[in-house]
C-alpha cells in the first residue's frame, strides 16, 4: 500500500487513467479526443479535471471509483505500466 494521501493518491490515479490505462480518458462532453486536465488543488486534499480545448469552461471535480480501485490494481513492471495481454 502507499502512503500517499487521498487526493495526491487520486490524483496520480487521475494522471495514471489519462496516460496510460489502455482506457477511453475522461473527457467533456464536446471534445472527446482531449483528455480531461488534472489538477491538484485546496492543500492537496482534492483533485479538479479541466477540458485543455481553449474556450471550453467545462471542468469536473467528481471522479468515478473506478480510475482508483483500477489505479490500486494496475499491473507493474520494471518500466511503470505493463502493456495490455
Ligand atoms: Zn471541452
């Protein structure tokens, strides 16, 4: 288990997800091929998603359970993230 705290454990979850979890990213609702922004915010205790797309407002702070119970789960290597089987 790690030590991190919650939402810097979420946070890299939230990065982890929009990187490298062979998933569909998190995005807003227009701009589907733009990844969702993560950022880390009030003391390290939350984590807030913004779209990147230039003049789009939208921005999340909900995120589902699964990016972290996946995150908990992902598998390793030596190099990070092992590729899909
Ligand atoms: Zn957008």
């Amino acid at each position: 288990m790690s030590d991190l705290k919650e939402g810097e454990e979420l946070f890299a979850a939230v990065n982890w997800w929009q990187n490298k979890s062979y998933m569909h990213p998190m995005t807003c609702g227009e701009h589907s091929d733009r990844s969702l922004e993560a950022f880390l915010c009030d003391g390290s205790q939350k984590v807030y998603l913004y779209c990147p797309v230039e003049g789009c407002k939208y921005s999340q702070t909900w995120i589902p359970d699964v990016v972290l119970k996946a995150y908990r789960k992902r598998p390793q290597s030596i190099n990070g993230d092992a590729p899909p089987s």
